[in-house]
C-alpha cells in the first residue's frame, strides 16, 4: 500500500460522509497525516525508521561542533566580512530588503564564487600536472577520464585531522593511477582544503553562518542533498541557502529547476530540528513516498530531539533568569513556521513574486544544476530543463 494514495482516498472519504463532497485541500492533507497513521494500518520497516531517526541523531549532534569559539574565530579570518557588510549596507538603502538578507546574499555568493572548489571531475595528478589546480574544470579535465572504482579504507591521519568517514578511489584511465577524495567532515581540515561537493559546502557554510552571527540550520533531505538556512528577522522566517548554488531564498530549486521529488527534507539548529519539507515543495504538490516512519512517530522524535537541545543549552530550565521569554520566543517562531509550511497560499504569492522577480533579472530562473558536470547532473536528474 502505497503511503499518499492511501492517505488521499481516506481523506475523500472521511469528507464526502461529514457532508462536504469536496477534495480535501493540501494543508488538511498533511495536517491529519496523525490520523492516517492511526487509521490505516500502513507500518515502515523498522531499517527505515531507524535510518531516519539516525540521521536525525547524528545531524542534531553535529550542531555543536559550530558553537566552537576557536573555531568561529578561525572561520572569521576566511571572510571578507567587512567588506560584505558595507556593501550589503549600501545594498539595502536602495532594495528596501534588510541588510542582514542582503549580507546573507552576498556570503553565500562569495563562498561559491570565491572560496570554495567544487571536486568534479576528479583529477589526476600525474596526466594533469600544470595544467589549473583550483579543479575547477580547466582545459585539461575532460581529456583524462577517471573512473570511480569504490571507497577505500580511510587513514589514520584522514581520520584523526579531517575527520574523514570515507574516502572515494578514483582511477586514471589513462596512466592507471589512483587518486583518494577522503571526505572530510572537519570544518578546519575543510578550510585548509577548501574544497568539496555539497556535503562539505554544506558543512562549512553553516560555521561561517554562525561565525558572521546568523542563527544557521544545517539543511538535509532524502535526495542525497544538504544546504542551509539562515532566519530572517526581518522576513521572519528560516530562509533558504545553497552554498553550492550560491543562490539565496530560492526554496523551489529542486523541485522546479532541478525537477527533484523531496521526501524528508529536515533543518538543524542550536535551536532544535524542524520538518521543514513542505517549505521546499511548490503549492500544490506534496511530498511522495513518504513511508519511513510514521509522521506521528516523526513528530514526536523531532519535538524529543528539539527539546533535549533546549533543555541541555539552558540546563537550568525555566529557573534561569530569561529563559521563559527565550524558550517562549523560539515556540512562537516553530508556530510561526509550522503556520508558513502549511499555508499554500500565501507561499504561493510568494512564489509568484519570485518567479516574476528573477524573470526580471535573468532568463535563468529555469536553469538546473550549477554546480557538477552535466554527466553526473544528469544522471541524478538535476540538470533542470535541458
Ligand atoms: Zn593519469
């Protein structure tokens, strides 16, 4: 039994007999997802739930590593921040957006502009040599193929400096030498190699978030993708960014430009987690095949994980001075989001406004993927409208 389907005929059902014969619209879809799970008697393999709420786990964890002093400060000597700061100033007296949107704009732009390489292809040092070494695709890159021929075993001292989980072989078709992309997870190994694919963009970007003073979340989906978000105070709520994009606020990209189902789509913070998957679907489409856990068993593991979370930064609870307003505010802005990811017309307008807005600008608001070769974009079906 398919996961939506099933939900849908339930939910046609259970209108048409309380007399309103209607089709029932996306919010009340998802809302009563709670009662679906109760209904139905749908149940997820048990690898399934526990890979999501591993996942959940492990990202929440990860989050603390960016609350590092040292490591803020570190991140702090990478960034033009002066200078992003006075243009986003001067930006902002004539856009009528706040300067902190603006300064947001402007890093993440810089970070895939001028800070971080993109690895793809991977190079051979040998049949490549002298040729461009940022890897950015010089002229010599699509003469010498290689080919992925698996993981390796990852070093002790990938491990211990760089915090490396896996490490990818690849080899020279042309000389037969094996080159290693370890994937690094430590933001200072990350800043000496300054390179990556979105795992490490991701990963990086979010200290530089919290070291240029933005609330920062950690953004993971199903997909095989991570990005970030940063909140607005002036628009109020999380706001989307792509440092492999270097696009801002751009919360359709995979689904319209990159043509992507989005499953789970989940938010990490100082401040807790969110399912923020119904911020990155466009208005009238929901999210399919969503049948790894159930959405109560969901619900539930993210409000423990985002509690814990308050609980251990206040340890205090409500005896410490300040923090009922501080715990108040944040439960306003979960209400304010659940709110926004439930109300398809008013993200609609929003929508709208967008796509007039980059019409106006450029003629590549349809465009896919812009960062990868077109190879691999396509065959992850990334590669837009092409
Ligand atoms: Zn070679």
């Amino acid at each position: 039994m398919t996961f939506i389907p099933a939900y849908v005929s339930y939910l046609r059902t259970h209108h048409i007999t309380h007399g309103t014969p209607r089709e029932p619209n996306l919010s009340e879809l998802f809302r009563s997802s709670v009662l679906l799970a109760n209904t139905l008697s749908w149940k997820p393999r048990r690898a399934d739930e526990s890979m999501i709420v591993g996942v959940i786990r492990r990202l929440d964890n990860g989050m603390d590593v960016y609350e590092d002093a040292d490591l803020q400060r570190l991140a702090r000597t990478q960034m033009p921040l002066d200078e992003l700061r006075s243009r986003a100033t001067m930006l902002a007296r004539s856009s009528g957006r706040h300067s902190q949107d603006h300064l947001a704009e402007l890093l993440v732009s810089w970070f895939k502009q001028s800070y971080m390489n993109w690895v793809d292809p991977i190079r051979c040092q040998l049949c490549e040599r002298g040729t461009d070494s940022d890897g950015s695709g010089g002229a010599g890159s699509s003469k010498v193929k290689m080919e992925c021929i698996g993981q390796g075993e990852v070093s002790l001292m990938e491990q211990v400096e760089g915090g490396a989980g896996r490490v990818e072989l690849w080899k020279c078709q042309k000389c037969g030498r094996i080159e290693r992309f370890p994937r690094y997870n430590d933001c200072r190994m990350l800043m000496k190699t300054r390179k990556g694919r979105c795992g490490e963009f991701a990963n990086l970007f979010t200290l530089f978030l919290r070291a240029a003073g933005f609330r920062a979340r950690y953004v993971w989906n199903l997909e095989d993708h991570v990005w970030n978000e940063y909140h607005s105070e002036s628009i109020g709520r999380w706001v989307h960014l792509d440092p492999c994009e270097g696009t801002w606020n751009s919360h359709l990209l995979y689904t319209t430009n990159w043509k992507k189902h989005m499953t789970y789509v989940f938010g990490f913070s100082t401040d807790g987690c969110a399912d923020v998957t119904l911020g990155y679907m466009p208005s009238g489409r929901l999210p399919l095949g969503r049948d790894k856990i159930l959405e109560r068993d969901l619900c539930r593991v993210i409000r423990i994980t985002t509690e814990r979370r308050r609980q251990q930064r206040h340890p205090g609870g409500a005896t410490v001075e300040g923090d009922d307003d501080w715990r108040a505010r944040l439960e306003r802005e979960d209400a304010a989001e659940r709110s926004w990811l439930l109300d398809w017309s008013k993200r609609k307008q929003e929508e709208a406004d967008r796509v007039a807005k980059e019409a106006d600008m450029n003629d590549d608001s349809l465009a896919g993927r812009q960062s990868g070769q077109a190879e691999w974009k396509i065959e992850r079906g990334e590669a837009g409208q092409e």
